[in-house]
C-alpha cells in the first residue's frame, strides 16, 4: 500500500523547489489544519473563503495554498502572532469557528504561500495581471528585481481599460485616479499593493510611463501615504493617471501561474486553481 504525502511533505518539497524562501518569509508556511493529515488533491486560490472550504470539502481536496490568511491576520504554526491583540480579538469568533470546523471535519491544511513566491518569482503576479489584460510586457525589464512590469501599447483610454478589467478579470469595481479621460501608451502593471516612494517612484521612473494599472493597498488606498504620494505626482506635473482594479482581481491571474508550476514539482498530485470572486461592487442608478 502506498503511502500518503502528508501535508508537511509537500511543505518539505515546495520550500526545496523556491530555494528555500520561506526561511524568510514572515508570517507565511502552514496556518491551518494538521501538517500530519495526508493530501488528497491541492487547490490554488488568493483567498481561502468558506466558499472555498466548503468545495474542497465537498471535492475531497486536503491542501489549500493561498496568499491570504485564513483568520485574517498574519501568522503561522511556526511564527508568533505580532497583530497587536488581533488574535485575542478573533477567540470565539463564529467566522472564525465556522472555517475552523470545517477545516477540521475534512483534515484540510492550508499553506500560505505570498512574499515566498514573490522573492522566487518577482514579476510572475504582474506578468499574469498584464497578460490577463491582453498586454504584454517588454523584455528584458528594466528592473529584474522588481514586482512590476513595463507594457507598451496603442494610445488607449484608462476608461477602456477599465472595461477591459471588468470583462476579463471580472473586477466589478474598478477606479481611476487622475484624469477620468487620460490615454496612455506605456503603463507599469503591478499585482497587489508596494511600498508608495521606493517601490511605485521606481517602477514609474521612466518618464515615458503615463499610466498605471494596479490593485489596491499601499499602492492607491489612503494607507501609510500612498494615495497622497501618486496624487504628488500627479500635482508635480506628471502626465499619469492609474487604474486600480482591485486587490484581489489584481492578484488573482497569478493563481493560475502558481498552480502551473506546482504541477511541475507535484506530479502525483491534482493541482486545480480555483479563482475567487471579486466581491466588491458598485451601486450605479
């Protein structure tokens, strides 16, 4: 009789497969279920909602790798909680115990697997978010260390660009800062969130750049200055507008890249991604 991969083989064989870059990367690893309990098919997501517990419950699948927490704080088995009380906050939570109950009931195990995958493959997050836009990003990049990507294309409305986020990534809110009316030819397309002055000045250096498309987070929402750092920008008199679709659809194309290669490293298993749904919306009358 065969023996079964247990959750902590996996672990073993994914950190060998990045080099090791979960030695140090905070906050990520195993945050959820047993390492012991045995794998039975490995789903790819950006969030592991109850939505996604429930058909991995109902599918059989036991190993959920995700970029997002499942208790929504950062953490892991083998990291200390440093969320300010946080923990304390979510004890006895009903949210909480529904996903905890049902990760328990059908011994499912959920990786995180976020700023590791990110130090393996900088730019494979926007590459995906670009390519899912039908952009494609120059080569070489001018900053190979970078998380985003470069794309030059025909002059093109942001607002077409918009609709085109909202055909193809699903992303049901998606927003303009600058010029409603601004066309762009190169834009700098980045996954997710950076840091606003040594990440986002960077990836926007060149002056040909008159647009960016970009989740949510640092990059455009009113944290840690961001916002007011590219409004700057703007108030400086550069030429550039962004597109912000949205954190999660943002990251979301990314999923299927992470989920091709875990089949090259886990052939004896089933890998399927399965993306989450943009859950924002906007009213319109």
């Amino acid at each position: 009789m065969a023996t079964e991969t247990t959750g902590w083989a996996v672990g073993q064989i994914l950190n060998a497969a990045m080099g090791h870059q979960m030695s140090t990367a905070m906050w990520e690893g195993f945050c959820a279920g047993s390492t012991h309990w045995p794998v039975r098919g490995v789903v790819v997501c950006y969030a592991p909602t109850l939505d996604v517990l429930r058909r991995a419950a109902a599918e059989g699948k036991t190993l959920i790798v995700t970029r997002e927490h499942p208790f929504y704080m950062h953490g892991g088995l083998n990291y200390p909680y440093l969320t300010e009380g946080l923990e304390a906050a979510l004890k006895g939570d009903p949210v909480v115990q529904a996903k905890t109950d049902i990760i328990t009931a059908n011994k499912i195990v959920i990786y995180r697997m976020s700023t590791a995958w990110d130090n393996f493959r900088p730019q494979a997050q926007s590459t995906a978010l670009a390519q899912a836009m039908g952009l494609t990003p120059v080569t070489p990049q001018p900053m190979p260390r970078s998380r985003g990507v470069i794309c030059d294309l025909p002059r093109t409305a942001l607002t077409v660009l918009a609709q085109t986020a909202f055909d193809k990534l699903k992303a049901r809110s998606p927003r303009i800062v600058g010029d409603p009316m601004a066309t762009v030819t190169r834009v700098a397309v980045l996954a997710g969130e950076t840091d606003p002055k040594r990440g986002l000045a960077e990836l926007i250096a060149d002056p040909k750049i008159d647009g960016v498309i970009a989740g949510a987070g640092g990059v455009i929402d009113e944290v840690d200055g961001a916002i007011g750092y590219f409004q700057d920008v703007i108030g400086a008199g550069r030429r550039i507008a962004m597109l912000a679709v949205g954190y999660g659809p943002s990251e979301e194309p990314g999923g299927a890249e992470v989920a091709r290669w875990m089949r090259t490293v886990l052939p004896d298993l089933t890998v399927d991604w399965w993306p989450v749904p943009d859950p924002s919306w906007l009213p319109r009358t």
